[in-house]
C-alpha cells in the first residue's frame, strides 16, 4: 500500500463517498494548521 496520514480538515463533513456527501467549513484554518505543523515536523526529521 501507499503510506498515509489522515488530518482532520477543521470542519464537518457526513456520509463521506455518497452521492449526499457535504462538508461544512467550520474552523477551516485549523486544517492548515494541522497540515503546515506536520510538514515542518517531518523536514525537521528528514534533517
């Protein structure tokens, strides 16, 4: 398999991979947040 990693996007979001799918963008900057703290905590690791 592919490795991954699954971040929560900062809003909220029901019946994922349905044609009903819907997200609602709620604190949406946490996400970046969250993304942004992961990649400098891996460049810092790949050092």
């Amino acid at each position: 398999g592919i490795p991954a990693v699954a971040l929560g996007a900062g809003g909220r979001g029901g019946s994922a991979h349905t044609t009903q799918e819907w997200f609602e963008n709620v604190d949406g900057t946490a996400g970046i947040a969250r993304a942004l703290t992961v990649i400098c905590c891996a460049a810092k690791a790949g050092e």
